[in-house]
C-alpha cells in the first residue's frame, strides 16, 4: 500500500506530460528509457541475491538485524521504481524497454553487498549526470524523487560496509554513456523487442591496485583486451576524475598493460576516472577508455 500513491501520481503525471523531443534528437521517452535500463538491472540484482542468499547467511557474515529487512526493502524500492517509469513511458505513448539477461559476478553475501553499494553509487550519478537532459519539469521532478532515494539506499550500504556514508560534499555526475559503460559488462542480452537506446560503451577501464587507496597513492589502470594508441608514450594521456564543479586531471603514465597515476587531491568516496588525450574539456568526444570506478578514502 505505501506505494500505491506514488505508481497513480506518476500516471496522472506521465498523461499530462508529453515526451518533448530536442533538435539532438534525445528525448524524454529515451531518458526514460535510460534510467529504465538502470532500473531492471538493480532491480533483478536485488530479487536474484535475496533469493540466493538467506537472513541467516548476512548474520553469518557480519551483518546484523535488520539489514536483511532494510535489503528486503530496497529491493523493492528499485521493483517500485520499474513499474514507474514503465507507467510513465506507456503514458506518454512510448515502448518500455523489458528486464535483459545479466551475469553478477558477486560469489559471497559480502561481495553481493559491495556490488550493490557500487551500483547504488553509480545509480545516484546516472540520475544525477541526465538531470540536466530532461526537458519536461513534471519528469524532472520525478527523476529527482527517485535520485533522493538512490541516495539513501546507497548511504545506508556505505555504512554497512564501514565506508563514510556521505564521503564528500557534491556527488559526480556521469553522461549516458560513462554510466552505458559500467553498467555493459553486466548485460548478457536483452529482448530483441527494446527500443534501442542513444547510448554507446567506450572502452573499459579497469582498477588493479588493491588496498585502501587515499589521495596521492599510485594506482594503476588496466585497459584490457586492446592497447590505446598514446601508449606508446608519443602523445600525453590524462586521468580525468569526474566531479560535478570540473574534471581533475592527474598524469597517466604508460605501463604493461595500461597506465599509472597518482591520486590528486579533490575527490573521495565513490569516484569516477576516465582516460583522455585532452585537458580541455571532458565528454563523449573526448574521453578515450573508461570510466572506472575507484573507492578513495580519505
């Protein structure tokens, strides 16, 4: 019953709201779409850990009562947030896109909460990174309303794990395909049926440092499967941590198998780098492999 409000609210809102489509010819419908993507993929994340795994295997593992039942509820929160945006999509006329098939490497209770703090992470960066597409102020305010909760949700798994929950002042904002990117590995395929999405995934990146990794530690970037071209040391390459008042640029320095770096001071938490020939600006235009995901603690 408690979210009974919410689906009708959305509905009356969705049928008084028309998708408005850009000059770019990204639309709300394909916003909608996006942050349905995130939605399904969260959302069976959640049923599919907690039908793996017990209340007594989190106890088993450190977790104590009621984190089960705080799971319980975030799992359907990210179900609730389905049906919204699917009521939203049909109202305005648009195809929803359906659940896809995934593949979620956590093994363990513990690895199953440290994916689902990342996700929830990247969640709250998603909505945050399309906020500024979304042309029509009813579904902006709706995105908005499921960003707060996001960010709950992600707080609450930070602290479960002994991270700040709030490790720094601004979250980052992440573009449509930066988040595309993070979020590929985990789709096996989707029905042939969805409607296609604007998006695209750059090259992945990945973290292979290990430990507790702080401002001006060395870490190290792997771009596995393929070699950028700047490798060789010809042409500079630049870290760009995202934040939401600017890129942070650290030089990347060629290594077997990707590139070393040292932390610059600014961010925290949660945190995003992409790999870039240009110190100018950061999007879609310029970013050449990434973004990985780095927990920076400070």
């Amino acid at each position: 019953m408690k979210y009974s409000f919410t689906i009708a609210a959305l509905a009356a809102l969705a049928t008084a709201s028309p998708v408005v489509k850009r000059a770019a010819a990204l639309t709300d419908a394909d916003i909608l779409n996006y942050a349905l993507t995130l939605e399904h993929l969260e959302d069976k994340f959640y049923r599919e850990g907690l039908a793996n795994y017990t209340q007594a295997d989190f106890v088993a593992a450190g977790f104590p009562d009621p984190f089960y039942a705080n799971l319980k509820e975030v799992s359907s929160d990210e179900t609730t947030h389905v049906g919204f945006l699917t009521t939203a999509l049909k109202a305005a006329g648009a195809v929803p896109v359906e659940e896809c098939t995934y593949a979620f490497p956590s093994t363990d209770v513990k690895s199953f909460v440290g994916l689902a703090g990342i996700l929830e992470g990247v969640g709250v960066s998603a909505y945050l990174g399309a906020a500024a597409s979304i042309a029509t102020k009813a579904y902006l305010t709706a995105a908005g309303s499921i960003l707060t909760v996001e960010a709950r949700h992600s707080s609450y798994l930070r602290a479960s794990q002994a991270q700040s929950p709030f490790p720094q002042p601004f979250d980052d904002p992440l573009t449509l395909n930066e988040v595309f990117t993070l979020a590929a590995p985990f789709i096996v395929s989707c029905p042939a049926s969805n409607p296609a999405l604007p998006v695209k995934a750059f090259p992945a990146l990945a973290l292979t440092t290990t430990g507790t990794i702080k401002t001006g530690s060395t870490i190290t970037l792997s771009t596995p499967g393929y070699t950028l071209a700047a490798a060789d040391g010809k042409a500079p390459v630049y870290a760009a941590f995202i934040t939401v008042t600017g890129p942070i640029y650290a030089d990347a320095t060629p290594v077997d198998g990707g590139f070393s770096l040292v932390v610059p001071a600014g961010v925290n938490g949660q945190s995003y780098v992409v790999l870039t020939g240009c110190t100018d600006a950061v999007n879609d235009d310029t970013v050449a492999a990434g973004p990985a995901i780095i927990e920076i603690d400070n």
